[in-house]
C-alpha cells in the first residue's frame, strides 16, 4: 500500500465515521420523535374510545343472549342445520364480525367468520354466553343445564375524531422532521470534511513509523530474528511496537529455519535421509553424502532403495523399515559395500508436504570387525593362532563321532612344556609367548595337514590323529609321531639372544579304547603326560588305567598341602653334616616330611613341586625358617652345639619381593645369629636371573648368613658363573656319589668337584653317603665332608640332641665308622 493510498483511506474512513455518527444521532432523533408522535395519537383515541367502548360490550352481549336462547332446542337435538338456521338472522347483523359454538366436550358444532378485512382503526368487542336448557331431574322440578357455549365478537369502525387527530399529528410529525433532517445533513458535510481534513494530518505523521514497522514486519517474515524493530517514538504506535519486537524475540528463541535444520542434520555423524512416504529421498545430510560417495543432488529424487545393496532390496519392506532398526548393506559409488545400522521412523503431519519417513544410517564396520574379531577369539588361540580349547573340543567331538561311526582309531597327543615358567620367570612373559608361537610354528610344519592341532592353557598343547585303523597295534605309527613332536620341541630356541633348549612331556590316549568321550579322552592324555613328566620329561607314555589313580592322588595331595599348616602336619628332620676325617658333626641339614594321617610320610618330592605350583612354598618356606630358629635356640639352651643348620631355598623363596625383611625379622624374633645358618640354592635357581641374583646373594652374605650349591653338577653352570656368586660350599649332587664307586666317569666329575671346590676356597660336601665304599672313595678324593643314611636316617631335633651331647662329652659319634673304613687300608699297609 503506497503513503497516498494510506492517507486517501485514512481521510475517507474519518469522514465515513463523521457521517455515519450524524445519521446515527439523527435516526435516535427520528425514533424518538415518532415515539412521542405514536404516543399522542394513543392518548387520542383511547379518550375517545372510552365513551364508544361500553355501548359496543352491552348490545354483543344482548346479541349473544338473544343467539343463545335461539339454539337451545336445536343444540340439545343435536340438529346442527337447525342451529344454522336460527343463527342466520343474527349474522345478517353488519356489525357481528363472528360467532361460533362449542359443546361442554369440546367440540365446536358451529364457527362462522365475516370474510372481509376490518376497517382500519375499528373497535371490536367479544363475548361468551352459555347455552341452557332446563331439564326436570326430579319430578316436578326443572333445572337449568349448561349444553354449549356461543361467542359473539362484533365490530364497529372508529369516531371520525379519532382518525382525523392522529392524521393530523403525523403531518406536523414528517414536516418537523424533513426541517431536522436538511439541518443535520448540512452539519454533517461540515463535520465529514473537517474530520477528513484532520485524518489527513494525522496520517502524514503515523506515515513514517508505520512504513518502519512494516519493513520489520518483512524482515522477521523472511526468517532475520538478529536486528530488533526499530521505529521512531509514537504513543500511538507503542504497543504495536512493543508487540513485534516480543513476537521476534520469540521467534528468535523458539523458530528453527531451513538453514538451522540444515545445520543440524549436517552435524550429525549418522547418515541422514529424508524421504516421501513412497520412498523418495527429499533430503541427504553430508555424513550420508560422506558414506556413499555420491552429492546430495545425486541423492535427491531416487528411491531409497537404490543406495542398498542388490541383495539387499528383495527383502526390504518400506513400511516396516519406517518402524524398525534393522541391520543392512549399502552400496557406495565405487561399488564397496557398508554394513550398516538402518533405523527408520515415520513423519506424521496434517500437511500433505511435511508427510514421509527419516532413515538413519550407522556404519557398523567396525563393530561387525570386532564381532568377527570376538568369534575368532571364541575359537582360536589369539597369540598361536591355532584352536583353542573350545574349539579343539568341538572338533574333537565330531572326529570321535564319525570314528565310532566308522569303526575307526582316533589318537590325542597331549604336549606340556617341561619347566616351562622358568623361561617367563628368567626371560619374561614376552619372551614365552614368542616361545610359543614358534612352537605352535614348529607343531604345525611337522604334522601331517589332516593332523588338528590346538593350544589347551598356557604351555599346553593338544593335537589328534583321526583314521586309524582299529584292527592294528597303531602305538608304533603314534610312538614314531610323538618322537618327532619331541625332536622339534628340542631344537633350540632365540631368546633374547641366548640359546634355549627346552623339553616336553607328550601323554597318548587312544579312542574308543581309552575313552569314547571328549573329556575322559583328553583326560586320559593329561594323565599320560603328567606320568612322562614324573620319570623326568622329555619323553612320552601311552595312556594306563593305573595312570588316573596317581593323577588323583596328587589332586587330593595338592587340596589337602593347604591346611597341613593349620592341622600341624608339617615336621622337621635334621641330616647330620659330618667330617669325614673325624666322625664328628659339624651341622645338619633340615629337612621338610609330611606325615598326612592315613597315608604316612609323603616324600618331598612328591609335595613340594606341588607346593611351588600353589606358591604354597612362601608359607611353608616362613614356616620352616620359624620352626628352625626355635629348634636352634633349644639345642643351645640344652648344651648342644649344633653347628650350621642348612635350609633348603626355592626359586620362589628367592624372588619374594620381601623375603631379606622376613627372614631378617625372623633371626631377630628368635634372636639368632644369621651366621648360625646355611642356605642352600640349586644350581638351576641360581642361573635363573643371575644379575638379580647377585644383589640378592649379596645382601643375604652380607647379614652373615652362608650359602651352599645345592645338586652341584646337575645344571652345566660354568667355573666364570660361579665366581659371580658369595658361595662358600658345594655339595655334590647324590646321584654322582652314587656310583662313584663303580663308574669311572662320575668318580672323574666327583674328584673334579672336590679340586675345583679347594681351588676356590669353598668347603666341598658329599651328598647321599650310603655305603662304606663311597665313604673310603670320598676320604681318598679328600671330601671332607659328607651326609647320607650312612650315618644314619634323619632325626628329630631331641635325636640330634642326644648325639650332640654325646659329642660334647669328646666321642665323635661316628668315628666308628671311619675305623672301619681305615682298617682295610691299614692292613693292606
């Protein structure tokens, strides 16, 4: 709308308003004369009719009288013609408008009505007079009843005067009024124009602050909400004002825009399609761009359908995709295929044009990889990258099944490295797990392809050898296979630039003789292995019954070793140390037995690898230092002098983080002197981590504490690796002194430990003395030292109280039997 349309309405509506509020007064004015006029010409004729009024009553009701007596007989025959005929004469009256009878049941039996309208301004007056006839009820007496009913109206035109007053008033009425109506028409166009003049004005000055207004009005219409309405100061133009600038700032805070939307959906890491109801994409944000490859203007307008994979189209259903999440396959422009999450909703509108449905597309690649990643896992050994044990059993199973089937021989082999947490505990975990995977590497290379083989726990392999024949010995066929699998194990291993050489233990098990089930067959083989393991490793056995029942016993002994401590069944027999060139005893060793009730003494070489695999050994290590200081302190307290108590020390003694604090707290709670005992530590734990157990060794010599070699010439250590160590004894391992007599080849090692040991300055012991002839054989090597059951069994502390109290009276307790021993030779002088 231009200024001047504005102003031109503005001015016309201002003089409509004027006119139209004139007419109004001037129509009140009107209605109010007339009114005054109506009401004069009333007060007229009702002055006049008073005198006309009670005439035309008294002659209608002498009429109706008259019309009622006539009809009485005609009424109670019920002559209807007869009652119209004697009425006639009274309708012929010009004055009677109407009459009619009604009888007392209701029933009209006569209505007459004049036809012709009444003159204007005419009076009328009705009346209703009874019908009556008298009846003689009782005898002799007659009595008036009431037939029917007859009304008469009669009318009579107005008194000329009436007429012709009221006449009179209306003239003088219209003549007054066509005077008001020039005079106010005149006032009217004076006021019309001078209000025009004045809206006029005013629109001029509303011009400027409404064209602002508008032009704010358009800009919040077209979505800008940033710049506040501006207009200048107008009263009249406040609220207005005020009403736009609330309505922008809420459109501001609550409106989302198209470019709003569109940023929001292309923020989204999720694709993002927009579709009609019949599947059209109306809008693709970029992450759904991004997943196809594809531009939005290529996505526009094609069926949702086609960004799928072909496969996938048969199967989807647009309306159930619109309510479902479902998992699907897209198809980018280069051809690959994306799995993908695919979740549909629908868009309920009233209009037609908002109607459709959103789809929302997730990758799922990597969850679908880390799903396979979990079902590999599932069934394969992650670091070997063979079966697992579930898996080794599943395939196992449908081997077994089809071999029963078949009347055929399956063999399992069960494998378990030999010593094999020496190497995680000397190289680290890293270096075992490589260990293995060579392994596994070596296992697969030497097996024949149909061979499955698989990794059951830690160093713990399995493998199994299907279509044997069952009427053949297949053990020879199996023998020659484990004997290769052993070969390959020995074949030396690169860790950390050392050499290792390792062994294994392999047990055999054979279906259906041994077992037709997947548990009791690998059972079995376990069993097998743990028999290969016991004789010393490095070789394998065939699957005996007897072979469960030891493998049960040693389950029962490892749940039973943990409360031997509580139920104080652990002992402590002491081995006299004694020097072969006098009979007298210089220590002892101590040495751990296990009396189990209901099975005797249990040898130490059945529960303490028992209690190393439990790490049960730090209790009962604490146990025996604690039991040993007590026994010390009492053999001193009662006169003996014990000498040097030896105590054995394991690898996992040596390792504990705080065995130098515990065994230090020990001496001091006994209050012992640690040079009062001996620790004796294998060769093989010695050269487990030779430069931490340096530091350790040292710490233990520098509390004053000896240390020993236990088994020396059992592990290979080197001259230069000994010289490392604060060793101020070697004891020579039994099974040399065994057959030192007999074998020219263990007498050679032995006097070449006694040498070597001299050479360094170190005390050389003899160990497992049992016989005259070793003794003599140790004596001319030179040993001065020795302990076997020569000199008798182990004993109690009170027993070896008793012979070191004998000693303290000066007999050596065994120089007899180094007389016996010198008697031959002297003799032979």
């Amino acid at each position: 709308m231009t200024a001047a349309t504005f102003k031109f309405k503005y001015a016309g509506a201002a003089f409509a308003v004027v006119v139209l509020a004139a007419a109004a007064v001037a129509s009140v004015l009107l209605v109010r004369h007339q009114a005054d006029t109506r009401t004069l010409s009333v007060l007229a004729e009702r002055a006049t009719l008073e005198r006309v009024d009670p005439e035309l009553q008294a002659r209608a009701q002498s009429i109706a009288a008259h019309a009622a007596d006539s009809i009485a007989g005609a009424v109670r025959a019920g002559d209807g013609s007869g009652v119209a005929r004697r009425l006639q004469p009274f309708i012929d009256n010009p004055t009677l408008a109407a009459i009619s009878v009604t009888t007392r049941s209701g029933k009209r039996i006569f209505n007459w009505r004049r036809s012709a309208g009444a003159t204007a301004g005419a009076l009328s007056s009705q009346v209703v007079a009874p019908v009556r006839t008298f009846v003689e009820n009782i005898p002799g007496a007659a009595t008036p009843e009431t037939l029917a009913t007859l009304t008469v109206v009669l009318e009579q035109a107005a008194p000329v005067s009436a007429v012709s007053l009221s006449g009179r008033l209306d003239a003088a009425s219209a003549a007054r009024w066509r005077l008001t109506w020039l005079l106010g028409f005149a006032l009217t166009a004076a006021g019309g124009l001078a209000g025009a003049a004045l809206a006029w004005r005013l629109t001029r000055q509303l011009q400027r602050p409404v064209d602002s207004l508008i032009k704010s009005a358009e800009r919040i219409g077209q979505g800008d909400y940033t710049r506040p309405v501006e207009v200048r100061r107008h009263e009249a133009l406040a609220d207005l004002q005020q009403a736009l600038e609330r309505m922008r700032g809420r459109l501001r805070q609550s409106t989302i825009n198209k470019n709003y939307l569109h940023s929001v959906l292309n923020s989204m890491t999720d694709a993002v399609f927009v579709t009609s109801p019949d599947g059209i994409i109306k809008m693709a944000n970029s992450a759904a761009c991004k997943l196809l490859s594809f531009g939005e203007e290529e996505l526009l307008g094609r069926n949702i359908l086609t960004v799928l994979e072909e496969r996938e189209r048969a199967g989807f259903d647009l309306l159930q995709a619109a309510q479902e999440t479902r998992e699907t396959v897209v198809r980018t422009r280069s051809g690959q295929t994306i799995p993908v999450s695919f979740t549909g909703s629908r868009i309920d509108s009233d209009d037609p044009q908002f109607q459709g449905n959103i789809f929302v597309a997730r990758n799922i690649t990597d969850r679908k990889r880390a799903e396979r990643r979990i079902r590999y896992l599932a069934r394969y050994d992650a670091l070997t990258k063979i079966p697992n044990r579930m898996q080794f059993h599943h395939l196992l199973q449908q081997t077994i099944a089809r071999a029963l089937r078949a009347g055929q021989v399956v063999a399992v082999l069960y494998l378990d490295m030999d010593r094999f947490k020496e190497v995680n505990d000397t190289f680290g975990h890293g270096a075992g797990d490589r260990t293995l995977e060579v392994l596994a590497e070596r296992l697969a290379r030497s097996l024949p392809k149909e061979t499955v083989v698989g990794r059951l726990a830690g160093d713990e392999f399995a493998l199994f050898v299907e279509g044997l024949p069952a009427d053949a010995d297949n053990r020879g066929p199996i023998a020659q296979l484990a004997r290769s699998l052993l070969t390959e194990v020995c074949r030396p291993f690169q860790l950390n630039q050392h050499e290792v050489f390792l062994t294994a233990s392999v047990g055999i098990a054979f279906c259906p003789r041994d077992a037709e089930n997947v548990i009791d067959l690998i059972r079995n083989a376990d069993a097998a292995m743990y028999y290969s393991k016991q004789n010393g490793g490095n070789t394998f056995a065939f699957y005996s019954p007897e072979m469960n029942a030891a493998a049960v016993e040693r389950l029962m002994l490892k749940s039973k070793l943990r409360r031997a401590l509580e139920r104080d069944e652990l002992k402590i027999k002491y081995q006299p140390k004694v020097d072969l060139r006098n009979g007298r005893i210089i220590g002892a060793e101590a040495l751990l037995r296990w009396r189990l009730p209901g099975h005797g003494d249990i040898p130490p070489s059945h529960f303490i690898p028992l209690a190393e695999e439990t790490n049960l050994i730090l209790d009962i290590g604490e146990w025996v230092l604690n039991r040993v200081c007590l026994d010390y302190r009492q053999l001193q307290s009662k006169g003996g002098d014990p000498g040097r108590i030896s105590l054995n020390l394991s690898l996992k003694q040596l390792r504990q983080a705080s065995f130098i604090l515990r065994c230090r707290s020990v001496f001091r709670r006994h209050q012992v002197s640690p040079t009062a005992f001996e620790l004796e530590i294998t060769e093989t734990t010695l050269m487990a981590d030779p430069q931490r157990t340096v530091r350790l060794l040292d710490e233990l010599y520098a509390m004053g504490l000896h240390l020993s070699i236990d088994d020396f010439g059992t592990g290979y250590s080197s001259l230069s690796a000994l010289q490392q160590f604060p060793i101020g004894t070697l004891k020579i391992d039994q099974s040399f002194v065994r057959d030192a007599v007999e074998d020219a080849g263990d007498a050679t090692i032995v006097r070449t430990i006694i040498e070597m040991g001299r050479s360094l300055g170190m005390e050389v012991i003899a160990e497992g003395v049992e016989s005259r002839a070793q003794l003599e054989f140790l004596r001319a090597s030179s040993c001065h030292y020795g302990q076997g059951r020569l000199f008798g069994e182990p004993c109690t502390a009170d027993e070896l109280l008793a012979l070191l109290a004998r000693q303290g009276t000066g007999a050596a307790p065994f120089a007899h039997l180094l007389q016996r021993a010198d008697a031959p030779a002297s003799r032979s002088a």
